[in-house]
C-alpha cells in the first residue's frame, strides 16, 4: 500500500473585485483600441495613455500579483499603436512632398495624372 501523501495543487481563489486590477484591463482595451485605430492617428494619442496606464498597472500588479498579462498586453499593443501612428505620418508627409504640385487639379483624372507623373521621374 501507498502511504506516500498526494499532492493537491493549492486553492487559488477567485479574485474578488478589489483584487482585480482595474488599470491593466483599461490599458488593454486602450492598447487594442489604439493598435486597431492608429492609421487614423487617433490610435497614436489612445497609445500614449495605454502606454501609461499599462507601465502603473504593471507596477501595481507585482505588488498585488493580479493583471500582469493584462498589463503587459497593454503596454505592447500601445507601443505599437504609438509606432504605426508615427510610420503613418511619415509616410502620409513623404507623399504630400511628394505630390505637392498636384494639389490644385481641375479634376480628378489629372490629380491621378500629376501623381503618376511624380512618381515616375
């Protein structure tokens, strides 16, 4: 016979609402919301306050040990937001440099006619 005792993973309660972290959820949402909305440079500024409120939430979830996912999926999902909305505004003042003699056309088929010509030389 077996007297060997067995070894029972311990309780892990179920977070009550004052454990939960409260900023790690915010900034994932805003961190989604920012990475989904940042070609419209809106995602740039969400980015800015996930970033921040992901870098407190993380901070406070090695004190209390609950949302460190949460937290870093914000901060990541942030930093990208804020690095697309960025490489979008690069590109979008690259091209009106670019294009900036066909900005006054009579019609739209010598606006596409202006950029092709630009484009080419």
């Amino acid at each position: 016979m077996n007297t060997q005792p067995i070894d029972t993973p311990p309780h892990h309660p179920t977070p009550t609402r004052s454990d939960r972290n409260g900023l790690a959820a915010a900034a994932m949402v805003l961190g989604v919301i920012g990475w989904l909305t940042s070609i419209v440079f809106i995602g740039g500024l969400l980015g800015v306050i996930g970033l921040i409120l992901g870098a407190t939430a993380l901070r406070k979830a090695s004190r209390t040990g609950t949302g460190r996912g949460m937290s870093i999926t914000g901060l990541v999902t942030s930093s990208l937001a804020i690095v697309v909305s960025i490489l979008v505004a690069v590109f979008m003042t690259w091209y009106a440099n670019k294009t900036q003699q066909c900005y006054d056309p009579g019609s739209f088929r010598q606006y596409r006619q202006c950029v092709q010509q630009q484009f080419s030389s």
